[in-house]
C-alpha cells in the first residue's frame, strides 16, 4: 500500500507520468513531456487504474508547476538576503540624496540653511537642478555595501544567536534576539559605508571640493591620509548601531502585532500584495523612531566630516545639546520614515520574487519543556 507521504506527493502530478501500465503508456508520459506526437492510443482502463496502485518501473517526475525553494539558512538563503539589502538601500538612499544634502547642510551651516524649504531654495539658487544630487555616486556604493552586510549579516546572527539561546528561550526573549543580531551585523556593515560617507559629506557640504567620488576620494585622502576615512567611524557607530537595533526590532515588533492583532487572517494565507503593504507600514514606524534615537550621533558625523580637525567637543559647543537633538530632525523624520519604509518594502518584494518569505510575523510557539512533555503525555 502506498504510504502518506508517496501519496500526497504523487497527487501534485498528472497520472499518466507515475501510473503506467504498459510500455504504451509510459511512451505517451515521455512523448507528451518533450513535446512530441502523440502514439496511438492504447486500450481503454478503467479510472481506477490511473491513480492507484503501486507502478512497477513506473516513470515518476517532480511537477514542473512546483516553484523551486531556497532552502532557508542555507548559502543561497544569505545570498539572497545579501542581494536584497543590496538594492533596499542603495537605491532609497540615492532617491532621498537631495533631502540629504539639504539635511546635510542645514546641521554645518544652520545660518545659511534655515529651514527646509530656503535650504532647498539656496541650493537651487547657487547649484541649479543638478547640485540637489551632488555626492550621488558615493551614496549608491556606500549605502549598497552597508546595505549588504547590514541585512546579509542580520539574518545570520538571528539565527545564530537564536540557535544559541534555543527554541524556549529564543521565542521568550525574541526582541533581545533582534537587537542583538542587528548590533552586530551593523558593527560590519558600518566599516564598509564609513569611506563613502566621509567623501559624501564633504563633497556634499563644501562646494568646489569634488564633484563626485571619483575626485573626492583621492583629494579627501590627500588631505585626511587613508586613515582619515575613518575618522567618523565610531559617531557613525553611534549614530547607525542605535538606527539599526531600532530599525529591526522595531519592525519585527510592529509587523508581529498587526499580524496578530490587526489582521484576522494568518500571514501565510494573506496575499503577498498585503504582506507586503505590511512591511512597507511596519518599516515607516520603525523609520520614525530609528531618526529619534539616532539624530544627534547624525548631527555629529555631518560636523566631523566637514570640518578638518574637528572634535565632539566642538560640535556641542557650536550646536549646543539642544540642537545636537533637534536641528534637522523634523525633516530627518520625514525623510528616515519613508527611506526605511521603502527598504523594507523592496527587501521583502525581492525575497518574495526568490521564493522566500517576507520577514516577520507570529512568532512562533516555544517548544515545551521536557517536564511539560511529560505530564501532557501522561494526560
């Protein structure tokens, strides 16, 4: 008798490829696969005959109509998730470049860039249409490869640190799981986007300096020394570890509570349009909490790098506690919610056109304790 697990699997096939009864039919399976004549037609069976029984040397193929399925956690698994950061960030970064660039501005020269829309009349005024995307190149493959690591590696540690803690206590603790894996996949990423971001906002914020990467990187090292590239690194660390940590276990949060709380159906029997609406709202909320806790390490990069010889000291004496808080912030909102918003979107769109997942959702059930096994077995 043919068992559970033959039977469902067969049941995804057309009959004609696992239940031949005689070499005529097993050349009709063939002959209909490649495409080819159909043989004459052999003596009429019964019903019964095309789907049950147990075939002797019966032909048996994998439906063609199944998609094939990256194993998860596997090497393709983080190479997709790799790929997909890739493109969330690098290109919502460089869409939102001539917000940045008034950002930018408004944080070194506050005098000049008063507000949003004279900075962007400035600008206008001084650089003409092309000066809103000035720093554009070193965004895209800054962003990219910070993009890279930060959601390729976050995947990683998840599960990592999951693995670590075990089923019971990695469900019970699963928010210390999120900031713990974004931490650390951030320390990474941060060490690939810190050369770009130091050339950006100097192109950015000091006209005449560069026109773009290809000019700014050589003349930024020429003046800094390689390691000058690096200068910003442990403000960008405090201002992008704080983002991410929020960033991530914010979502995982928000997405697990509209599934749970919002919408009546379960995840996996949504639609993906909606999955993925889902994540766009959930990546927006988290934006906007991410651009609170970060903005004054972002009001410190920005100082640091225009500035040669610059240090902490000086940009709080110069923009005060209040202003490292505040300045730019309502237009850092606006700008980090829809950028993070849109990242998630485009993350999860990817990982849904590779046969993934999208990310987030209930969390799963921990597993019960030896001594709860017990006593329910015993029941």
């Amino acid at each position: 008798m043919m068992d559970l697990s033959e039977q469902s699997r067969r049941s995804l096939l057309p009959s004609f490829l696992y239940s031949p009864t005689s070499p005529t039919s097993r050349t009709l399976g063939l002959g209909q696969i490649l495409g080819r004549a159909t043989p004459p037609a052999s003596p009429a069976r019964p019903a019964s005959a095309l789907g049950g029984g147990a075939p002797t040397g019966s032909f048996v193929i994998q439906a063609p109509s199944e998609p094939a399925k990256i194993e998860m956690y596997s090497p393709m698994f983080y190479a997709a998730c790799t790929a997909g950061g890739t493109a969330s960030c690098g290109l919502t970064h460089t869409a939102v470049t001539p917000l940045d660039l008034v950002k930018c501005n408004m944080q070194i020269d506050p005098a000049k860039y008063k507000s949003i829309s004279s900075g962007f009349g400035v600008l206008l005024k001084e650089q003409g249409f092309r000066g809103f995307f000035r720093g554009w190149v070193p965004t895209l493959l800054g962003y990219s490869a910070q993009g890279a690591c930060k959601f390729g590696f976050y995947e990683y540690f998840k599960k990592y640190y999951s693995d670590i803690a075990g089923p019971e206590f990695a469900a019970k603790y699963k928010t210390l799981i999120y900031l713990a894996g974004s931490a650390s996949a951030e320390v990474i990423a941060d060490v690939a986007l810190c050369p770009f971001e130091a050339v950006k906002v100097r192109v950015q914020t000091q006209p005449g300096f560069a026109r773009g990467l290809s000019d700014g990187l050589p003349r930024f090292v020429k003046s800094e020394g390689a390691l000058g590239l690096y200068k910003g690194i442990v403000p960008l660390w405090g201002r992008q570890i704080p983002y991410t940590m929020m960033k991530f276990a914010s979502f995982e949060t928000v997405v697990e509570m509209v599934y749970k709380y919002a919408i009546p159906t379960p995840k996996d029997q949504c639609s993906k349009p909606l999955q993925l609406g889902v994540s766009f709202a959930g990546g927006y909320i988290a934006g906007v909490f991410c651009a609170i806790v970060s903005h004054p390490a972002d009001n410190l990069v920005s100082f640091l790098n225009n500035a040669k010889g610059a240090t902490v000291g000086d940009a709080v004496k110069k923009l005060g506690v209040w202003g490292l808080f505040t300045r730019g912030l309502p237009l850092r909102i606006v700008m980090i919610g829809t950028l993070t918003g849109a990242q998630w979107g485009i993350y999860d769109a990817f990982k849904v056109m590779v046969g993934l997942p999208t990310t987030g959702g209930v969390a799963p059930a921990a597993a019960p304790s030896p001594e709860l096994a017990e006593l329910k077995s015993a029941a």
